[in-house]
C-alpha cells in the first residue's frame, strides 16, 4: 500500500519527501494523483480508439494510444503540479483560469472518441443511411450529367415521328375527300370523276410526295438521334456500374453521424452533452481540488522549502556581487599605487 500511495503522490506531481512530514495530506494528493492517472488511462484508450477508426489496425493504434495518454497524462500532471496556494483567492483563480480553460480542452478532445465508441451501434445504422444517400447523390449526379440529353433526344425523335403521323393523317384525310367525290358520298355528293375529284386527288397526291419526302428525311434523323440515345445511355450505365460503392466509415464519418443522430433524437443529444460534461468534470477535478481547497501543511512546507531556495539564491547573488566589487576596487588601488621606474643610465666606455 505504500508504494502504491508513493505512486500516486508521484501522478499528482507532489514530493514525497514532504507529503511524508504531512500524513493529514496524503489522501489528498493520492486522490488528485489516481485522477490525473485515470485522466491518462482514458487518453490513451480515446487516441488508440481514434486512431483504429483512421487506419483499422491495431498496432499503430496501441502506440499512438500510449504516447497520446502520455502526453496529457503529463500535461494534467503539469498542470496541478503547478498550481500553488498564494494564501489570495482572487490571485489563485487568476492564475488557474489558463489551467481550466486548458483541462476543458483536453476533456473535450479525449472525449470525443470515447462517445464514438458509446453510440457505436447507433452510429453503424446511421452510417448505412449515410452511405445510401451518398450514393443517391452520386446517381443523381452522373443523372444530371446524361439524363436531360437523353430526355431531350427522345423528344426530338417524337417530335420528328410526330411531324410523320400528321402528314400521314393529312394525307388520309385528302384520299378520304378525293374517294368520296368520286363515289358520290362526300363533296358535291355527285358521283362522277370531274375536275372537282382531280383537284383532290391532285391535293392527296402532292402531300402524298411531300409525306415520302419527309419520311426519308425524318427516318434517317430519328435513325441517328436514336443512335446517340443508344450511346448515351451505354455511357450512363458505365459511370453508374463504376461507382465506387465503398464502406462508409472513419472518423469523419462517425463525427458527422453522431452530429445527426443529435440532432435527430433529444435523448442522444442530452446524453451526449451529459457525457462531454462528465468528461470535463473529470479532467478539472484535481485543478478544482487545488483551487478550493484551504492551505494545508504541505503548502506551507513547499513555501518554506521554496522560499529557503529563494534566499539561498539571493544570499548567492550578494555574495557573488560582493566578491566581485572587492576584488575591482583591489585592482583599482594595486594600479593606482604602482609608480614608473627610472629607466637605467648608459655609459659610454
């Protein structure tokens, strides 16, 4: 249990050596420190998760999981570690407002594929309909692309058939006149062959000619819209069988799918608010523990500790300034007292 209790005090970034002159402490920081581990055990398994989804394999997942819960497992350390109680409220929470804004961040970050991995059977039936209207609108698309001229084909070619029937109609119609002119049945009601039939029959037969006419003309047009119909539609049905209709799936993907199913049903969307709430309660929990929470025994040994480093650092810097000055003005009256030499007489032999 010791070492257990010495681990955990290692997790929250407190000194052994002075949580050990404060046992009332302990279960304080063994506390704090279970969280922090907790926090980057939960890291780890959200990174590995995320990273599964990205490339389905185990192996990079599990070492992107355990350097992820590393990081923030040594960020929350970080950050309750060094958060110290000045004795001011308003100063302490000055100084923690950077410290929670940064523990709800990495909430919000490491809780987003742990929901991915609650909801994950309502996502999987989200993403079949995603995936089928993506696919719709992929058909839609290549749709858009040959439908309308294929539709515009067809109607020229009923169009040209059209012009045929009537000339064909109008044509019947004048035989129709010219035979009852002749049989006495229609027309002047005589029954004769006169020159009242021959007007007729000359009407039938010109738009008889024009009728052959236009056949020729508009067979040989349909012949050929109805061809590019024909390719039009090969092509339409080669981009509709090379669509590619892959598994829709990934993080993105499972992102997107949770973001609808929110916004689909009110009790997905409160519980997944519940959850990220969770989270970042969890992640803020040991700064909050620190914040308001009164100064203990071992925040007055860590002052006295720190401030003793203070003024030994202090006593340093004076000592060395002092050696130094003294050893300037030493020099300064050395060179001040030394006075020229007379330089040798020469003699001449």
């Amino acid at each position: 249990m010791g070492s257990i209790k010495e681990f955990f005090w290692l997790c929250s970034g407190a000194s052994s050596e002075l949580l050990n002159r404060c046992p009332t402490e302990s279960s304080k920081y063994v506390g704090i420190g279970a969280t922090v581990l907790f926090t980057g055990i939960l890291a780890a398994l959200a990174g590995g998760y995320a990273l599964y989804t990205v490339f389905d394999n185990w192996v990079p997942a599990v070492i992107f999981g355990l350097i992820w819960g590393s990081m923030i497992f040594n960020l929350d350390r970080y950050i309750v570690s060094s958060m110290k109680k000045e004795g001011s409220p308003w100063k302490e929470f000055r100084t923690a407002v950077p410290r929670i804004l940064l523990a709800v961040l990495l909430a919000l970050v490491i809780s987003k594929p742990l929901e991915l991995k609650m909801f994950e059977k309502e996502i999987n039936g989200e993403l079949v309909l995603m995936e089928q209207a993506l696919f719709k609108k992929q058909e839609d698309t290549v749709k858009a692309r040959f439908l309308p001229g294929i539709e515009l084909l067809n109607q020229e070619i009923s169009q040209l058939k059209t012009e045929v029937t009537d000339k064909e109609l109008k044509r019947d119609e004048l035989r129709m006149a010219a035979q009852q002119e002749a049989d006495g049945t229609g027309g002047s009601l005589r029954r004769n062959l006169g020159p009242i039939y021959a007007v007729k029959k000359q009407d039938a037969d010109r738009v008889e000619q024009e009728l052959t006419a236009l056949k020729s003309k508009n067979d040989s047009m349909v012949a050929g819209k109805q061809r590019e119909v024909v390719q039009m539609q090969a092509a339409y049905n080669d981009e509709i069988t090379g669509l590619q209709r892959e598994k829709y799936d990934g993080l993105a993907a499972r992102i997107d799918a949770l973001g609808n199913l929110t916004q689909k049903s009110e009790p997905i969307y409160w519980t997944n608010i519940f959850l990220i709430l969770l989270f970042v309660a969890i992640e803020t929990a040991p700064v909050f523990v620190k914040l308001i929470g009164s100064k203990g025994p071992y925040d007055d040994l860590l002052h006295t500790h720190e401030h003793g480093f203070d003024l030994y650092r202090i006593e340093r810097n004076t000592k060395s300034s002092h050696d130094t000055a003294t050893r300037l003005t030493a020099h300064t009256m050395d060179k001040g007292n030394k006075s020229p030499q007379p330089e040798p007489l020469e003699y001449a032999e």
